[in-house]
C-alpha cells in the first residue's frame, strides 16, 4: 500500500510540476527538475531504509518546491531519525501550505495525511521542565543541550526529541550540572540545587591616622591647687568642643554618603550584593559614621569633666600656663604646665 502511494506522489508531482518548453524560464526548469530528481532519490531512499539519505534529499526538494507531498515525506524522514520536535513543525506546516495547481486531489490528501499523522506524534514527544532551587532565573545563565534557555522558559515544559539531554546553569562562579534520558512519551522534570548565598557581612571600620590638635589656652588663675584644676576645666570644655566639631562635620559627610548609598539600593543598613553601589563606598561611610560617633561621645564627655572641674575649683591666684591637647578616636590625651 505505502509504495503504491509512492508512485501516486511522484506521479501527481509530475504533473503539478511538469517541465515547460525549452524557451520558456530555463532556469526555472533546470531548479524544477533538479528538484523532482532529489524527490524521486529521497522517497526511494526511504523505502529502503536509509533515513539519513532519505531526509538529506528531501530537505533539499522541500526547500525548493514546498508543496504537502513532499513536506509530508520529508516529514516522515525525520520522524525515522528521531527528530520528533522538528517532524512535528514540518507536519504542521504541510496542513497549512496553499493547494494550487496540477493535481489538487493529490496534495489535499497528502495535507490530510499529514495532520492525522501530527496527532499521533504529538503523545510521542516526550518534554522536560528545568527548575531552580536556591536561586532565581534572573540570577542565573542556563544551557539546555550547549545552548542558552531563555530566561521566561525556565521552569516551564519544553517539548524535547529522545535521548539523552545536558542541562547547565551558572551563577557566578557556582556552575550545576544535570542530565537526563528521555524516551517517547516520557514527561520529566531535573531540577538543579544551588547553595543560599551566605550574608555579606559589614566590613569593620578602619580607624584613621590620629588628629592632633594644639590648643593654646591664655593666662587663667594660677595657685598651688585651685589654678590647676580651672586650667584642666577650660582645656577639657574646649578639647570637648573641638570633638563635638569634628563629630558633626564627619555626621553630615556620613548624612550625605548613605544618601547616596540609598540611592543605589541600600536600605536598613544593608546593601544589595549584585548591582548595589562599590566596597569602597560602603567603607567610607562606616568610617565617616564611627568616627562622627567617637566626636560626639569624647566632646560630650570632655566638656562634661571640664564643667564640673570649674564648678568645684577653689579661687586662686592667677598664673600663665601652657597645654596641648591631642585628640584621636576613641582617645584625648592632654599635655601641659600648670
């Protein structure tokens, strides 16, 4: 039965497409009768068994005379090898294909052919679906078979030929592998585990080369017990006013670098890992606000113990001395005659 349809084929493809007179687009019937030649060898190449042949022959008339008897065989040539996939698309568009000319009957049965024969191999494709696990498509570059899967496709069901399939997804330098088998009909799902990113810990605060200022303090009360005490008092409320300066100039510049911070994606304290704002960025305003912290602690402490060492010093004689006072994070340490 099937070589009588053979005969058939090639019999109304003759006709569809018979050769014009010499004088008439030469090369037109050169291409034409090319093609019916390939036809003729692709179909015959079938019937014996060799798909290989059969479908390089038949790809190559289908490409130059797209007409349903021949999409129908070149379908099934792909069929033989396993190309399910694609043997399901050549199917498809031979129902779909405009009927003209030569023997109408002919073509229309082989479109009809054709879409009983798409039926039957649609429960013979088998599919898989790709999932992710500890990571988010966005995040990740996948390969299904050597090459990329687009992002929208991953974790949905894709429609594959049998045999064996190599899945790899990477992010970063995390690259997970998986393969699977798959037979007729078979319906899978591989799913590739990634580790959680572990939190990014805040870097520590770099302490800067230590600020020394000098400050020079005028003639006070002098004497034997009292004069020293008022000497220590004013030098510590002036050493607590330069802290409290220096805390709020490095607060603002702090105030305007998280500002910036939040603008690329920063917010509660943290930072995205990807596509967030440099190391560098997040270091300096740490540094900015421990230091705008350590001003406002030591000049809240100084100018306390300067107050309260000129509320309780004894009135004395007047006499000059001499102070310097070196301030650094997290330290003051004063210097002088008294």
């Amino acid at each position: 039965m099937r070589g009588r349809w053979v005969r058939v084929v090639l019999i109304a493809w003759c006709v569809c497409f018979p050769p014009g007179p010499a004088s008439a687009q030469p090369s037109d019937d050169v291409t034409r009768g090319a093609a019916r030649a390939l036809g003729y060898s692709g179909v015959e190449a079938f019937q014996r068994g060799d798909f290989e042949t059969a479908s390089d022959r038949l790809e190559k008339a289908y490409t130059v005379l797209r007409v349903p008897s021949l999409g129908l065989w070149s379908a099934r040539a792909l069929v033989k090898l396993g190309k399910l996939v694609e043997a399901s698309g050549r199917y498809l568009e031979v129902t779909t294909l405009e009927v003209s000319g030569g023997d109408i009957d002919v073509q229309q049965q082989s479109q009809a052919e054709a879409k009983v024969e798409l039926d039957e191999l649609a429960a013979r494709i088998p599919s898989l679906v790709v999932r992710l696990e500890g990571a988010t498509p966005s995040e990740t570059t996948v390969m299904l078979g050597g090459r990329p899967l687009s992002t929208p496709l991953v974790g949905e069901q894709l429609s594959l030929n049998p045999g064996r399939h190599v899945v790899e997804a990477r992010r970063g330098k995390d690259l997970q592998t998986g393969e699977v088998t798959l037979q007729e009909g078979q319906h899978e799902t591989l799913v590739l585990h990634f580790a959680e990113p572990a939190p990014v810990a805040p870097p520590a605060p770099v302490a800067p080369a230590p600020v020394v200022s000098a400050v020079s303090v005028p003639p006070a009360d002098s004497g034997r017990t009292g004069s020293g005490q008022r000497t220590v008092g004013y030098a510590l409320l002036i050493g607590g006013g330069a802290a409290a300066v220096f805390g709020g100039v490095t607060g603002v510049i702090a105030a305007g670098k998280w500002s910036a911070l939040k603008d690329e994606g920063c917010d509660d304290g943290r930072c995205p890992s990807d596509g967030g704002p440099s190391s560098g960025d997040v270091d300096s305003y740490n540094r900015m606000r421990s230091l705008s912290t350590i001003g406002f602690v030591a000049g809240g402490a100084l100018a306390a113990g300067g107050a309260v060492l000129l509320l309780t010093a004894p009135r004395q004689k007047p006499r000059e001395s001499a102070l310097s006072l070196r301030l650094g994070p997290g330290s003051a340490v004063l210097a002088g005659k008294f």
